[in-house]
C-alpha cells in the first residue's frame, strides 16, 4: 500500500498513472496548492522541497520517495515493470525520461508561467519559452516517428511524459503539424489505465482544471 500526495498537474498525475498502470494499492492524499499545504511542516517532513508528488512505501517502513521521475523509477525496479532490465534497453527508457525531466517538464512550466500567470506579459519570455517547448516537441516527433512508444516498449517515459503533452494548449504550443506526436498524445490518453490516473485526485467529471481557478492558484500549480 502506497500513499501518494498529489494535486491535479502534470507531475502528479505522472505518479497516479503509474499507480494505475501497475495495479498497485494506494491512498490518496489531495494536496491543496491553493492554500500553500505543501510548505507545511508534516508535508516538508515527507518532501523537503515542498513539492508534489510525494509517495510513502507504507510495506517499506514507511519510505518517502520525492521528485516524480524518481518516484517512476522507484515504483517500476520494485515491480519489475515499465522499465527494462537490460542496459540498454534501461538506458533508452532513462534518456527519455531525464529528457522530460531536464527539458519538456521545465520548459514547458515556464511557457505556462509567462504566457497564463505572469501579470506582466513579456512577449520576449512568452516566444522563448514557447519556440523551446515546440522544438523539444519536435525532438519527441521525430523519435515517434520510429516507434509507438518514447523508448520502444510503452514505459515510466512515455508516463512522465504525456501529462505535460496532453495539455500543451494551456501552455500555448499546438501539435497539428506533429502527427507523431499528435497520435502518441491520442495513443497514450485512451488507455484505461492513464485516463483513471489522469483523475486523480479529484473525480473524472471535475478532472479538467478551470481556467479561473487556475489563475488564482498561478504558478504554484506548476509544481
């Protein structure tokens, strides 16, 4: 049994996919951005950095895994699952996944940040932002265009890595002119699994984040 602190963005939605995926127990723990909880102290004890997610192995003495990428690979070694075990094989799956991690992930966040939150709209960080994350989508295209999946089989890259894809709009950057990645988007989001998991925590039919809301929290949901 797992439990997992989370809110509904891109990296922890990232974790309860997984969780999904992998058929594993776990009890959820709505983290409310809004109101700051993950800077409070019992949280902070859990994940210095005071960021979600954060997942506590309750049948590992109680053993708290923070960052989502590390929480993936933590998750997929100890089922054996979503991550090969040949080298690699392992190592594709985590060249992709530190691509996420190191590039789309921030990139991305700050696209959102200048061109959703920011109060002043600076048009130089709005076109950087967004012209980085298009060309990163355009490294994900050309690697799709070999394959169904980031890394071959479907794995904790393709995991980390759709969330943020599925919601590209927010963030101002289109997919049309990337069929590539336009069907792996569409690939990866019809799975049962991934659209349980995308649900988490709140229910399927308030899932979606309303765009009024999202302003208020600002840039804390980018965490």
């Amino acid at each position: 049994m797992y439990d997992l602190y989370t809110s509904p963005t891109p990296n922890g939605w990232k974790v309860s996919i997984a969780l999904e995926e992998l058929e594993l127990p776990y009890e959820v723990k709505p983290i409310r951005l809004d109101q700051m909880e993950q800077k409070k102290p019992e949280f902070l004890a859990i994940n210095p950095n005071g960021r979600i997610p954060a997942l506590v192995d309750r049948d590992a003495d109680d053993f708290a895994i923070f960052e989502s990428g590390a929480i993936l690979v933590y998750l997929a070694e100890k089922t054996g699952r979503l991550l090969p075990t040949d080298a690699k094989g392992r190592s594709q799956v985590m060249q992709w996944l530190m691509f996420q991690m190191a590039g789309v992930g921030p990139m991305q966040g700050q696209s959102n940040v200048f061109f959703r939150y920011a109060p002043e709209k600076i048009q130089y960080a709005i076109d950087r932002y967004q012209n980085e994350t298009k060309r990163l989508y355009g490294v994900l295209d050309a690697q799709l265009a070999k394959s169904d999946f980031l890394a071959g089989d479907y794995s904790i890259a393709d995991i980390a890595t759709w969330p943020w894809v599925s919601i590209h709009g927010w963030a101002g950057v289109e997919i049309e002119d990337l069929p590539h990645l336009q069907a792996w988007n569409e690939r990866v989001g019809s799975r049962e699994a991934v659209v349980r998991g995308r649900a988490v925590p709140a229910p399927p039919e308030e899932r979606e984040l309303k765009e009024e809301d999202m302003k208020k929290v600002g840039s804390k949901l980018l965490v």
